[in-house]
C-alpha cells in the first residue's frame, strides 16, 4: 500500500467482508435450527463469496508486508482478528448444521 488512505481502505474492505460472512454463517445455524437445511447450505455459500473477498484482500497486505512494506497498525490487527473470526464461524455452522440434521433424524 502506497500511503495510509489505502491502508485502511483496504482494512475496511476486509473487515466488512468478513464481518458479513461471519453474519451469513451465524444466519446458517439459525436456518438449521428450523430445520433449513438447504437454505442453511446457500447461506454458507453466500457467506463464503464474502470471506474470499476479505480473504484475497488480506493475503496482498500480507504479500506487501513481505516485500518490506510495513503495514502493520492497530486497523489491519483488527482485520485479521475479524477474518480469523469469521473462519471460525464457518468451522462451527456447518458442524451445527450437520447436528441440527442429525437430531431431526433421529426424532423422525
């Protein structure tokens, strides 16, 4: 990143995209919890286009600070916590979806 303006510009596309996965992947367990299995599995989905996003935004500020640019502040820490986050979520909606499966079979 040439100067701070796109530093946090590219800070906030990150935080925003992923803050919207981790949304999707939250909205997901809600939708299993109904019983939504499909409409749990497009939400995932969705969430995903949003992580990759965040995701490909992350990786060139990385590739910048390996080339010896410094971008490293307090912004971009909260990023990465946000795109760590959201990976997380991921992690636990489709594992709860699969639960929420699980149970409904077993109560049929």
């Amino acid at each position: 990143m040439e100067n701070t303006e796109n530093l946090e510009l590219a800070a906030m596309q990150i935080i925003s995209n992923v803050g919207t996965a981790r949304s999707s992947y939250i909205e997901a367990i809600q939708e299993a919890k109904k019983g939504n299995y499909d409409r749990a599995v497009e939400i995932i989905k969705e969430g995903d286009e949003f992580f990759a996003e965040g995701h490909d935004a992350h990786l060139k500020l990385l590739q910048e600070e390996a080339q010896g640019k410094s971008v490293v502040m307090l912004l971009i820490l909260h990023a990465e916590d946000q795109l760590m986050s959201a990976e997380g979520f991921k992690i636990i909606a489709t594992e709860l979806i699969d639960v929420y499966k699980r149970l409904d079979n077993l109560q049929k």
